[in-house]
C-alpha cells in the first residue's frame, strides 16, 4: 500500500510497491542542515527555469542539474589532486610512496595467489562489472516495480566510465614497470585505477539501492560491510597484480565516492521535490522537527 501523500508514478510505470525514499528510520527526503536545504532550494531554482526552456519535468532535471554539477566539481578537484602529486613526485621521486607498496606486494606473490587474484580482478573490468551490475539492477527493478534502480545506475555507470577515460587521457601516468606486473599487462594510462573506480561507484550504488526501504540492522549492516570489502580489495588487487601504482587506485577511490555522493545527493533531491512540490525551508528548524529516530512506530534496533 502507497503512503499517504504520495504522488503518482509517472506515465508509463508502475506504482512502485518498494519504499524508495528511506533507509530504515532515516528520511532521505528530510535535509537536518542548512547547507542542504540551500543546495536543494538552488537546485530546485535552477530545474524549473530550464524546465520551461525545455519541456522536461522539474523533478527530473532536478536530478541531471545536481548530478551534472556534482560530477564536474568531483572532476575538477581529482585532476587538481593529480597535479599536486605530480609536483611532488618531481621533488621527491616515485620511490616515496608507490614504489615501496608495489614491492612489498610483489614479495607476497605466489603462483596460486596471482591466479587467484587475476580472477577476482576480472570482476571489475568492463565485462565482469557490466554482467554483475546489469543483472541486480535488473532483479531490483522487476521485484520492486521501479524504474529508479535502472535510473540511478544508468547515470552511476555512465559518470564512471567518463570520469575513467577524461581522467586517463588528461593525466596520461605510466603503469609500473612491465617487469613487476603480472600477465596480461594493460596498455592504458594509469591513472586513476579504473576498476577501482567503477568497482567503487557500481558496487555503492548496488549497496546504495540495497538499503533503500530497508528495515532490518543487521542486513544494512551486512550490505555496507560486503561493499567496503570488496571495493578495497579490488583496489589493492590492483597493486597486487602491478598493473596500477597504489596512488592510482587511492584516486579511484576517492572519485569513485565522489561521484557515488553525487549521484545519491541528487536523488534525493528528486525524491524531496517529487514529494512535496517545494524545496525544505532553509530557515533552522526547531529540536521537536528533526529526525526522532523513528518511522511509523518501527524501531532501527
């Protein structure tokens, strides 16, 4: 049964059966600091002036404005941080920071642990990621009746891959020496690490629909713990393997999670605006309005 209030789906989808617009008690749609009730209201500005330049609906150039924005600022800020390495790799040398963590992976290796790790690697590659993504957004879609998991990952996957090639192409960092990598070696700029960037926005934003509507603590838990895992160690067997240097899969890490805040910010933007028309006030609100840690009498223990 929908809630009260809620509005109806738009032309041509189902109603979705899924609560979309919670994470156990915590109200996605409900903006505790100033700051986000400014962002919202600006966005919120900026969509229904294009909106009646283009024709689209305001909640939903709502989500590509915050996303688009979002995407460019997490760009700008991780080519700066390229730059700022690069300047101090030519004062210092390589040999500061990657080079002892490449080595001290390669003391590790043994014939079973570098099989072992190649496959796992292949998960994060285009292939393995698409299949792995494609498939639980899909089963996400049809059991929930909602066109938001395909949506939302749609726009995760295609910022990945643009961040991944914008990236490479205008930093252009060598790979470690072929002599260290293990076999098949890549030809591709090195930085940022590209499975662990799409690794870390596809399995979020997995994880990220996972949580939607969920109740139970010990499954969000579950959800979050087997995200992190396998986000690092996607990253490390990156070092591992000595196709990327350890700077290139932090960079992944770090536009990966800057994207996937995005692209959850922007969501919830759409889910605020798609509710209750308005964008919050951006005046403080009193103690008694905050969230009380409670929904509908369901208790997050």
């Amino acid at each position: 049964m929908d809630r009260p209030g809620r509005p109806p789906a738009p032309h041509g989808l189902p109603v979705p059966r899924h609560d979309e617009e919670h994470i156990g008690a915590r109200d996605l749609a409900d903006w505790p600091t100033v700051a986000g009730r400014w962002l919202v209201l600006l966005v919120t500005v900026a969509a229904t002036r294009l909106a009646r330049l283009v024709g689209w609906g305001r909640d939903n150039l709502a989500l590509v404005v915050t996303a688009f924005v979002g995407g460019a600022l997490v760009l700008v800020l991780d080519l700066l941080a390229a730059k700022v390495y690069d300047a101090v790799l030519d004062q210092e040398g390589l040999e500061t920071l990657d080079r002892p963590v490449l080595d001290a992976m390669v003391a590790l290796r043994t014939p079973g642990a570098d099989a072992a790790v190649g496959a796992f690697t292949d998960l994060g590659g285009i292939v393995g990621m698409s299949i792995l993504a494609v498939a639980l957004t899909g089963a996400l879609a049809v059991v929930r009746r909602s066109w938001t998991p395909v949506l939302l990952m749609a726009m995760a996957a295609a910022g990945s891959v643009l961040m991944t090639i914008v990236g490479k192409d205008l930093i252009g960092r060598s790979r470690p020496p072929v002599t260290l990598a293990v076999p098949p070696l890549e030809s591709s700029p090195s930085f940022p690490s590209g499975h662990t960037l799409n690794a870390t926005v596809l399995i979020g934003m997995l994880a990220y629909l996972a949580l939607l509507g969920s109740a139970r603590v010990w499954l969000r838990w579950l959800v979050v713990v087997s995200g992190v895992l396998f986000v690092v160690s996607m990253g490390l067997s990156r070092v591992y393997l000595g196709h990327h240097w350890l700077t290139d899969v932090v960079a992944g890490w770090l536009l990966g999670l800057g994207w996937l805040a995005t692209v959850v910010t922007a969501h919830r933007v759409r889910a605020t605006l798609r509710r209750s028309g308005q964008p919050p006030s951006t005046a403080a609100r009193p103690a008694s309005s905050r969230a009380t840690g409670t929904r509908n009498g369901e208790h997050d223990t």
